[in-house]
C-alpha cells in the first residue's frame, strides 16, 4: 500500500538548509521497489551537493545510504518481495547495455545518463510536491520516510541486522572495506597504511584487517579518530599533527614502506577503483553478515542519530568535521 502523502527533506537551492516537505508518490513502474526508510546515512556527497560543489538539479531529495522494508514492488519486479529487508545502493544498472555486458554497471549507459538529471532509470520522477516533480539523488533519495528505487538498487539482506547499521553498508563501507578486499586484494600478511581515517578510511582499516594484514598503520592529524581507528584493526596509529608521518610509517616498516597505501584523507577519489568493483548484490549481504558474525565493526561508526526534521544541524556538525557518521532514524511509529 503506498501512502497518500510522505515527508522528506527536500533542498531547494544551494547554500539553502533542507525544508521537510511533504510528497506524493506517482505511481510505480514495473521495474520500481517502494521502500519505507528505516534509516539513512548523512554522507559528504550529501553535503557538497547542498554546497554546491556537486551540481545537481532542483528542487531534490538527497541521502544515498539508507535502509528500509520493500512496501511495493511494481509489475515487473522479481529481485525482492513486500517485506523483505533491503540496503540501498546508488548504482542501479539497466543489466544490458555495454557496459553492464562488460560487467562494469557502475558506468550503466542508462544510469550515467539519468542520475545527473535527478531521474530514474526511465528518465522520469516517481516524486511530487504541490503537482511539480521533484529530483532524485543519485537514484535513491534517502532523506525521507519512503523511496522509490529501481529493483537493482534495492539489496535484500538479513532481517536481523538493524537498519541504522545496515544503511551504512550503502556507501561509506562498501567504499572502504572494497578499496582494501575488492581493489587493492590486501594480501594476508601485508602491511597497509591508511591515510586519514574518517568513515572511508577507518572502513579501509578493517577491510585490510578482514584480508588478515598484519600491519595496519592508521594516520591521522585527530587523536580521537586515531583512537578509533585502533577499535577498527589498525596496529600502529601515527599522529600527522605532531610526528613526520612518512619517517613515522619507514621507522614502523623497518625502512621497507607499505604494501598498500590508501589515502581517504580529505576526499574519497582515491576510492573511485572501490566504488567500480563494488557489486552492492554481492557485496551488501556479505558485509550484513559479516557484521552479524562480528567481523565487521558498524556501531562504532554511528556518532549521532538525529530525527529527520533535524538534518540541518546533522550536515552543519559535518562541514565543522564532527563526528564519523549521524544516521537519521525513521520511526514507522511517530509516522502521521
Ligand atoms: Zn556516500
Ligand atoms: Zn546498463
């Protein structure tokens, strides 16, 4: 059953903070998955999009890592069924173009040509305010109490992973954790460093430690996030602040250096090569399970949960550097 009307945080204009609107859903096409948003994760594409770093058009729903239930799935539809648990992933594929072929989705001819555009793979919005379309974010569109995704974006995985942790797999760990498993293939016994340990980085971490490394050296110029990056599997944390992190890494390395390398600090484009191996379909129920098993670390990662009316605030703590993760939480309960 679809419902009437929904709220989300749409952005308007850049620069501008985020208005809870409230939405109408078209009706779903035979390839569409309506979900109802459990949670979704505040990424930096989120925020550079509302800044105008990333040029989007507008009015548009932002968030690209959430988790919900399959409330309605169109004709067509035969990946997932109403009820399932799924994982959203920003990289639907058409499955029959070149490049899906070629087994690359992430450059989907369909996808690379309807997301710029805030569109679904058909090129149209399933989203409405006051009868005027509204964008989709990376064909997700997130930060709201339903979505309406593509059938290839919607990842079932176990029930029993809660769904504030398993947003988290949509973005900033799969990046991470496939830079080191997927990407870089740490080898068992290898040193790696990681350069900047944020969400991406300290994902890179226990990726690297699921490869079983042996050395993992974290550097960062944040004590507190160094700290962290202990809990994750780093074996050697170097302060960028206070030490010469290159003398730092050669004395811990026996003058040999690392195997790997991986810098997240700053930006993430160093993980663009994680985000082309990433197979969210294969991937994301491999990383729910590994975290039920306790091989992967994901409440850790959660600083801040925060109800969707204050998003604002979640994105200011972020452009000051606050925090790894706030995850917005969409109560079914509190619904209107
Ligand atoms: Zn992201
Ligand atoms: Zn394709």
């Amino acid at each position: 059953m679809s419902p009437s009307t929904f709220r989300a945080a749409v952005l308007h204009e850049v620069g501008q903070p985020l208005v809870i609107e409230r939405l109408t859903l078209k009706p779903l096409g035979p390839h569409d998955v309506l979900v109802q948003l459990r949670a979704s994760g505040l990424c930096h594409t989120d925020l550079e999009v509302i800044q105008g770093q990333l040029v989007y058009p507008m009015p548009i729903v932002l968030g690209h890592e959430g988790a919900g239930l399959v409330e309605a799935v169109g004709a067509g539809v035969t990946l997932v069924r109403p009820g399932d648990h799924v994982v959203c992933s920003w990289n639907p594929s058409c499955g029959h173009c070149f490049y899906c072929d070629r087994d690359q989705p992430i450059l989907c001819e369909v996808f690379t040509r309807t997301q710029p555009r805030g569109q679904l793979l058909d090129g149209a919005s399933r989203l409405a305010l006051d009868g005027r379309p509204v964008h989709h974010f990376s064909a997700v569109s997130s930060h709201a109490e339903y979505c309406v995704v593509h059938e290839t974006s919607a990842v079932a995985v176990p029930r029993e992973i809660p769904f504030d942790r398993a947003c988290l797999l949509g973005c900033g760990v799969m990046t991470g954790v496939g830079a080191a498993t997927r990407v870089a293939r740490v080898a068992p016994g290898a040193t790696a460093v990681v350069v900047g340990v944020g969400a991406v980085g300290l994902n890179a971490i226990q990726g690297a430690r699921l490869s079983n490394a042996d050395v993992i050296i974290a550097v960062d110029v944040d004590d507190r996030k160094l700290g962290l990056a202990r809990a994750f599997g780093a074996t050697h944390t170097v302060s960028a602040a206070r030490d010469d992190a290159v003398a730092r890494v050669r004395e811990l390395t026996a003058g040999r250096g690392a195997d790997y390398v991986f810098e997240a600090a700053g930006k993430v484009e160093g993980f663009r090569l994680a985000v082309e191996a990433a197979r969210p379909r294969r991937d994301f129920p491999w990383l729910a399970r590994a975290y039920l098993d306790g091989r992967l670390k994901l409440d850790e990662l959660i600083t801040r949960r925060l109800a969707l009316a204050e998003i604002n605030d979640g994105f200011a703590q972020m452009a000051k550097g606050d925090g790894v993760r706030a995850v917005i939480l969409l109560d079914a309960e509190v619904r209107a």
